[in-house]
C-alpha cells in the first residue's frame, strides 16, 4: 500500500518514472534481446552521486560486474578521462560496457522534493544533498564558488551549475530544476568522455542509460526517471 502511495506521489512529479528494479528488468532485457548483448559479460561503470543511499537502487549491481565508480558529489563524472579510459581497460575478454549515471533526488510521502527519510533517522534530511546546498548557496546573488583542494568537488559541481542558476531560481520548483541541470551537465560529460576515449575500448559497442535515481522512504524501492538509453557503435563515433 504504501508503494503503491509513493509510486503516484513521484509520478506526480516524474510522470515517467519506473520502479527501480523494473527498471533494471526492462533495460537488462533490452540489451539482450534488442542488442544481443551477453549480461554475463557486462562491466558496468557508474557516474551517480556518492550519497550512500543510491548503492541499492537497482538490481543492475547484482547482475552485472563492477561497478567501476566514475562519479563524485552530484554524480558528476569527476574520475574524468582517465577514469573513462580504466573502466575500458577492465572489460572482460569479449565482453560488453554499460555505464549508468545521472543525480538522484529524494521525496516524501507529502511530496517533499529534495528531501527523504533516511535509515535509522527520525527527521528528513537533503537528497541529494550537494545539490540542495548548491541550491541554498545560490539564492545569494552575490555567491560565487572557488575552486579549491579542501572542497574540490562541491566547488566544482556548483561551478558546472552556474550556468545554469537563472533558471533554476526562476522555476516553480528549484529541487527539481537544479536537478535536471545536473543530469544535462553530467549527459554531457559522459558523452565527451567515451568519445575522447573510444580508442581505448576493446569493444565496438558502449551501452548508456542515464537518468535521474528518485529516493523514496528507507526499506522501500527508489524510482528512476530514463532520459537517455543508447548502445553506441564506438565505429561510427
């Protein structure tokens, strides 16, 4: 019942969302009926958030090797081309890449976006949170992120959103907005990567889906919003 509840609270939100692991199901399938991909050969590689809570939100960590973890704060894909070009070096022999990313936002059974339950925690916290403190930073008009050792990541991460901050303090819902541009951020850099990068691959084919992880409550399944599913042919790139 309560599933079933958060499943049209997100939809409200992301009318194209699916249950995680149907997700998993359908996108697996996909691969090896579509495609005539062998999943039993599949590394796959990762640019979402570090957030702990996005380890189980689907079903393709226990299916398919890896993962090979390219993302940091916000799931921006910080581990770069060098990261890019490891994950290809650590395919298996005939084997298949796919590399799954995008950031991740929390909501509530009252359809709090931006916020979740989290285990063993009484009160709701940020989700994510890197993106929600982006967001509180920028209603400042005179804030601007600098680059440094000590918080490289979050620096960088509100530095890629710059761009992008009109419009999100413009939008009706900020949690959402300065979510989506995230996800546009890290699309690009993933597909900068695997093109800088091609030559290093051993295969001829690299699977994406990218898209946005939805938290719901602790204990029951996420949700995912697919934006972008692809098998490139690394040939033609």
């Amino acid at each position: 019942m309560l599933q079933r509840k958060f499943a049209e609270v997100v939809k409200s939100y992301f009318p194209e969302a699916m249950d995680a692991k149907d997700t998993s199901i359908h996108y697996l399938g996909k691969m090896q009926l579509e495609y005539e991909i062998d999943i039993s050969k599949v590394l796959m590689a990762t640019s979402v958030c570090s957030d702990d809570i996005n380890v189980p939100s689907t079903t393709f960590f226990n299916v398919l090797f890896g993962p090979f973890i390219m993302g940091g704060l916000g799931g921006l894909p910080f581990a770069g081309q060098t990261g890019m070009t490891a994950f290809a070096h650590h395919i298996p022999d005939e084997g298949s890449a796919f590399i799954f990313y995008g950031p991740h936002i929390g909501i509530t059974l009252d359809g709090d976006l931006g916020k979740m339950y989290r285990p063993r925690q009484e009160d709701t916290g940020n989700s994510c949170g890197a993106l929600m403190l982006a967001l509180s930073r920028f209603q400042d008009g005179d804030y601007k992120p600098v680059i440094n050792d000590d918080d490289y990541q979050q620096m960088k991460l509100e530095e890629s959103l710059l761009p992008y901050r009109e419009e999100i303090l413009n939008s009706s819902n900020k949690e959402k907005a300065i979510t989506e541009a995230t996800y546009d951020i890290i699309d690009k850099k993933i597909h900068e990567h695997v093109k800088s990068c091609k030559g290093e691959f051993p295969v001829d084919r690299v699977t994406l889906l990218g898209g946005i992880i939805v938290n719901t409550d602790y204990g029951l399944d996420d949700y995912f919003v697919a934006k972008n599913f692809e098998v490139i042919d690394l040939k033609t790139l």
